[in-house]
C-alpha cells in the first residue's frame, strides 16, 4: 500500500470529526481537498473544513521547504529566528551582498586580517592588487551596522545553516570527485558548501564567464557584464545544469538537461559574482540580473521564482524589481502564469512568431504561438502596472528568420499586447546569432546576419512604433556570449583562470 504522507494524518482527523467521507486513499482526500481550489465544492460545510486542511497543508510544505533550505534562499525571519535576532540576520546580509563569507568576517576583530580568496580568483588578482582587510570591507556596510557582533552562539548555528545546505538528489555518484575537488582547491569560505569557482576568464570586452562547480561534480555557468559608462555590471544566471528545450542555435540546448538548480545553487552565482566585481578591477557591482544562462527556466519554477524574490527582496540583495529579468521558452501557457507570481519582468525567448518556423527552431514547441501569446496577455493584465513590462527575443539567423517578412509578421503579432494590456512596455531584443560551432545538426548550417540585415529587420518593427534594440554582443571570445554556455556532463576540477 501507497504510504500516506504525514501531513494528511490531521486531515484524516478533521473530515472523520466533520461525518465528511473518509477514503484509505491518501489522494482521493488530496482531490477532496482540489475542490475547493477548481470551485466544485458545493456543500459549504464541506468547503469550509477542506479549505481548512489545505491551509494546514500548504503550511506544512512551507515549512518543509524552510528545513531544506540553505543560507542563502531563507528569508530573513527565518534567518534571523536561527540566529537568534533580526540585527544578526541583517548583519549576515551585509555580507552576503558583498560576497563576503560571514563567518570569516564575524570571527574575530582583528581590523587588518585580509580577506581569504579562493585560490582560482586569487591566480588571476594582479600582483599589485590585494585582498581587501576586514576594515576595508566593514567600510562598505551601512553606517548603522558597522558595529553589529554576530556571537559565538549565533555564529555557530550558521554554520550548521551552512553544514545542511540542500543536497541535490541527482548524480550522486560524483560525491568522490567533489570530495577531491574541494581537498585540491581548500575552498576557504563557506559558500563552498553550495558550489566553488573553478574557472574565471575574462573577455577582450572586459565581460568575465564563472564557471561554478557544484557539491556533486556538475558544473555551471554566469556571465558578469560591465557597463563603464554607467560603472555597473549585469549578471547573466543559470537555473540549470543543460537544458531540455533543444533550441537549435544554443550550446545549452545541445547538452541536455541534467538536473535543475537549487535557490541556494541559484543565488551563490549572485554571491560569488558579487565576490568577483568586487576584488577585480574592471567590473562594477551589480545592478541587474537576468535568468538567461543555462536551463529553461519554466522547468524549475519553484527554485526560479524563490531565488528571483530573494533578488529583489530590499533586505536581501536589494535589487529593483525592474531590473531583474526572468527569461522563458515558454513550453506551455502555464509558463506564464507560474514565473509571473516572481515580482520581476518576464521576457519571453519567441525567435519567430511564425509557428512552422519557431518548430524548426525550438523542436519542443508544443502550442501554438497565438495560444502562448494569450496566456501571457492574461498574466500580464493580472500584474502591476509597473511590471507590465515583457521582452519578446529572437536570436537572428541569416537567411532563416532574419527576412522583412519574419518582421512584418513579429509586428503583426504583437498588437494584441498594445490592444489588450493598457500600459504595457513591450521590448523587442534582437541577439545576432552567437557562433556554437555545431558540427552536425542545423546549427552547422547557420550564419551570423550582417549588420545590414540586422538594421533593416529592427528598421521595420521601430516603423511600426516599436521598442526595438540590438543586443551587443559581449564575451564570444570567450563563449560567454549568449547561446554559448555550456559545460561538460561530468567534470573534474579545472583551476585553469585565463
């Protein structure tokens, strides 16, 4: 027989005291408990005590996912419940968006002690450049802060925070070559316990590609992309190790997908990238972060949209909701829905709005565009003005969908937004293909599109009183570039730092 989960055990309780029926089917009183949720429900009695149940439930799920959560994906209550008061927790914060290791920071007074850097970040500081002293880093902090201890009581309990980070349940017969992976780097800060930086290059352009290796030998990848001009960088982040949408044209989609992401996997991207623009000269600290790396992000819904709160939280990473870009394929008209409950903007992969050629482009297409295109409407009416906000990208192929045709009918396509959305920001994003050097498969055959191609394809939508604008394109010297990001199935550690 099927065990039942505990958290119905109380619900079993609450319909036998009700003379409501009992079934010895856990999911018989799963489904009773649906009703009141599609509005079938018709005793109010019976709707009252299910919803109740559900209540419970819910709770319990919560709380489930609060014990398995690591130090970077609780919410600052239940950060600072561990430790023992909300100053302490906000202290830690203070840290963790520095990409500081609190543990090293709290440990003890001394104001000169330099910051330990890993030893893959610390081969590529330039020698006249050190690691910055314990002073140097509390100068960063809010003034109001600088002051705040941590205690030998509180610090020990974040370090059993970090000691139970998630573990993921996939690919755990790598756990030996992480095992050798962390003795040969001596990973000095506690973030290691999520994933440790085995590889940084930098562009020509200034962009930096992290390549993080996670607890169980898998690796991923983040892209840190500096703007001199207003002295910030962006942060592309990935959700997932390979991808399962198989788009064409991208590295990501040739590796498969492996396994999905963690919000503490998530969020250490944004702690060490942090870390990074921080000590090496040339990068800014970040102001924008989008969900463009690896992995479809509608297949890690729950991860995704916890890590991109966590991003915009003002006591967390403090990001502006606006600059915080959650990126789908769409595989379904649920895509929508479910990554719009993230307070941040949607942006929507379409590369052609023409469904035969969106099918030879992204082979796992399933729905119609004008069905996809729908569904989105619906989530946008049903957000804040402020977050009607939706990108729709197209990598450009030459000769495949860069033609005047495939413009005219993107613009077509797109004036049931403008129709049906009242206020609503629609952006246009053309990404000029990045070479993925496919040697077999319809990527052998593409072609970046020239200039004029491009600026004759964008000329046709910003005729039509479109927002359209040309992706430059940054870090393909070092396949960072978007569409480029991919990594071995299995890897063993690479301290290689260009």
């Amino acid at each position: 027989m099927r065990r039942r989960p505990r958290w119905l055990v109380t619900p079993f309780v609450i319909l036998q005291a009700i003379d409501l029926p009992v079934s010895n089917s856990w999911s018989s009183t799963h489904s009773l408990i649906q009703t009141t949720r599609t509005g079938t429900c018709t005793s109010s009695r019976r709707c009252v005590a299910i919803r109740a149940v559900a209540v419970d439930a819910e709770k319990e799920n919560a709380a489930r996912e609060a014990d398995n959560a690591g130090p970077l994906s609780l919410s600052l209550e239940e950060l600072a419940d561990i430790l023992g008061g909300k100053g302490r927790a906000k202290s830690c914060w203070d840290c963790y968006q520095l990409g500081v290791d609190p543990l090293w920071f709290f440990e003890n007074d001394d104001p000169n002690q330099r910051e330990p850097i890993p030893h893959t970040l610390s081969k590529a500081l330039s020698l006249s450049v050190e690691p910055e002293t314990r002073s140097q880093i509390r100068e960063r902090i809010t003034p109001r802060r600088q002051s705040q201890g941590m205690g030998r009581n509180a610090l020990q309990k974040l370090r059993q925070v970090v000691a139970v980070s998630p573990q993921p349940s996939a690919q755990k017969d790598n756990s030996a070559t992480a095992k050798e992976t962390e003795t040969e780097t001596e990973p000095m800060d506690s973030m290691a316990s999520i994933a440790t930086v085995t590889q940084l290059h930098r562009s020509l352009d200034g962009t930096a590609k992290i390549v993080l290796q996670l607890t169980d030998g898998l690796q991923v990848e983040s892209v840190v992309i500096p703007w001199p001009d207003r002295e910030t960088s962006s942060l592309c982040i990935s959700n997932q190790v390979g991808c399962a949408q198989a788009c064409t044209f991208c590295s990501t989609g040739r590796m498969g997908e492996l396994r999905s992401l963690t919000a503490d996997e998530i969020l250490v991207q944004m702690y060490w990238a942090a870390k990074v623009c921080r000590i090496f000269p040339g990068l800014y600290p970040i102001d924008a972060c989008i969900f463009m790396g690896m992995g479809e992000a509608a297949r890690n819904v729950q991860h995704v949209v916890r890590a991109a709160s966590h991003l915009v939280d003002p006591q967390l990473f403090q990001l502006a909701p606006r600059r915080v870009t959650i990126s789908t394929v769409a595989p379904s008209p649920k895509a929508f829905e479910e990554l719009g409950k993230a307070p941040v903007v949607l942006a929507w992969s379409v590369h052609s709005s023409e469904d035969a050629l969106r099918k030879k482009l992204v082979p796992t297409t399933k729905h119609q565009m004008v069905e996809l295109r729908d569904s989105l409407i619906k989530v946008l009416l049903g957000r804040p003005r402020k977050l009607r906000q939706i990108m729709l990208e197209l990598a450009l192929i030459e000769n495949v969908n860069d033609r005047p045709q495939d413009a005219e009918h993107l613009a077509e396509f797109c004036n049931a937004f403008y129709e049906k959305v009242p206020g609503v920001k629609l952006v246009v994003n053309l990404i000029p293909w990045n070479d993925i050097a496919a040697t077999s498969g319809p990527a052998k055959h593409y072609r970046k599109p020239s200039n004029g191609r491009i600026l004759a394809f964008q000329k046709i939508l910003v005729g039509k009183d479109m927002l359209c604008y040309v992706r430059t394109t940054r870090g393909d010297d070092e396949s960072a570039a978007c569409g480029q990001l991919a990594t071995k199935a299995s890897s063993k550690p690479n301290n290689k730092t260009d």
